[in-house]
C-alpha cells in the first residue's frame, strides 16, 4: 500500500482537556502529522477552557491546514466530547488519538489496510510506559473476531487508542455512551452486539502513557459505579449473563476501590505481559 492510495480517506479524532500534559499532547500531535500516511483532517476537540500551556501547543501547530480544533464551552467528559468531534468528521474513516500517547509512524497506514479489507473496527497492541520514558508492559489484544467476541465478555478487547473504524458505523450505532472512563468498551459492546466485523493487529502501533498516575486515576467510588454502569451496560446488550454481570461488576469494583498500589500490582502481574 502506498501513501496516496488512501491519502484524503480518514480523520483523526483526538480529545484534550485543561488536565493533560502539555508535553505529551506536542509529541502526540506531532506522531500524527508525522505519520507516514496522512490524514485528511486532525480533528481535536477541546472539552472546556484549556491551560495556557497547552493553548501554544495548538498555537504552534496552527499552520498545519488538516487542523480543525472544536472548542466545548465547558468541560463534559469524554464521551460527548468525542460525539461531538465524530458528527464534524467529513471522511469515511477515523482513526482515534489520545492527547499523551505517540502514534508510531507507521499506525496509520497499518490500521487503514485492515479497514480497507472491509473491517469495522480494527486497534492493535501497546506499549506502555511512565513518564520518564521506562517500559512497563505490552498490553495485547485478542486479535480474531471470534477471540473478541469471548474476551468482551470479562474485559475490554481495544486498546482505545490504537482502533480506526468506519464513521457510519459508530454513527449508527450512537456514538460513545456516556459512561464514565469506559465509554470506548462500551462502545465496542454496542458494535460488537450490531454485528460489526472487528479485529486487532498484533503489531505494537501505539506507545501509551501510564504508570501511577493512571493507576491513581483508575480507583475510587467514581470508578466503582462506573464498573456497575459498565456491567449494566453489558447485560442490556446480552454480551453477558445476569450472573456473570453482578460477579464481575462486585469483584471489580473492590478492585477500584483498593490502594492504587494494589491495583498496579493487579494490572501488571495479572493484565499485561511484561515487555521484552
């Protein structure tokens, strides 16, 4: 494939909020007008005011003529912030960006053969590392539809920040729900119960940014309910059984609810594979 074959055929979507890292969002930013297949329009949508830091990081990429920046009021959370930028989308594809995380330069021209191939959603494997730059772990994902179908069941099957998928598709299916720091997963359950044809690549495309400070995130009452919502979530679309729902959400609500030292034992020992 080359890079005028499906050159003008995507958008990237990318959210940002006044609490991202400045820093980060540059060097995300700049993985994707890097990329060796490039899109059509960068679609970042501001939810809420941002900090003066990373209004220059926009600032300096305002030359950049794919840029499109959507500004929000006030911030509203992920989901309508996402919903918002995806109805400004003018291609048949997108491919989503997160805000501190670098695409590898290679990510885009890998998930668009995939999408050409007739796929409606397609994401990869991540490397995940800290702040300072240390490797943590890989996190790999099922990679057949039939593999992804079973994993749904107990986690999320995406690595969020890797996929592409077709705009209708998503449209169609009602954008991202509205539950808290799981909106993608459920958005997957929402396409996945459509008949949506999925796959992941086992290539590593994108380098995430965690560490503790994820870990701290992913804890709390918040986050509890958001687990129940989730579980609800996955009930109403017959993805699993009533049973398997009320165990799950229980069990995985007291995880949240552990010292974030607990949970980042948990995720490393348990979820990943430790990086080579």
């Amino acid at each position: 494939m080359t890079s005028s074959q499906y050159s003008g055929s995507f958008s990237i979507l990318m959210a940002v909020y006044i609490r991202d890292d400045a820093e980060y969002f540059s060097k995300a930013l700049t993985s994707v007008f890097h990329n060796s297949l490039k899109p059509s329009e960068v679609i970042v949508v501001a939810d809420g005011p941002l900090s003066i830091a990373l209004e220059e990081i926009l600032l300096s990429f305002k030359l950049r003529a794919e840029l499109n920046v959507i500004r929000l009021p006030k911030n509203a959370g992920l989901a309508n912030a996402l919903n918002v930028g995806l109805q400004a989308v003018s291609t048949k594809f997108v491919i989503r960006a997160d805000s501190d995380d670098i695409n590898h330069s290679n990510r885009f021209e890998k998930i668009m053969a995939v999408l050409c191939l007739g796929y409606d959603l397609a994401g990869s494997a991540i490397l995940e590392k800290d702040k300072s730059g240390t490797v943590l772990a890989i996190r790999r994902v099922p990679l057949t539809q039939a593999e992804i179908v079973k994993f749904i069941k107990k986690r999320n099957p995406f690595n969020h920040m890797t996929v592409g998928y077709k705009t209708d598709t998503v449209r169609k299916a009602g954008g991202y729900p509205a539950i808290y720091l799981k909106e993608d997963y459920a958005l997957w359950a929402v396409l996945i119960a459509n008949g949506a044809k999925v796959c992941n690549l086992d290539d590593i495309l994108v380098d995430a940014t965690t560490g503790a400070d994820m870990y701290r995130r992913r804890g709390g009452l918040k986050y509890a309910a958001a687990e129940i919502q989730m579980q609800k979530h996955l009930l109403r679309y017959k993805i699993k059984g009533p049973i398997a729902a009320a165990v799950d959400g229980l069990l995985r609500s007291l995880v949240f609810l552990a010292p974030s030292s607990i949970r980042e034992f948990i995720y490393l020992k348990f979820l990943r594979k430790a990086a080579d």
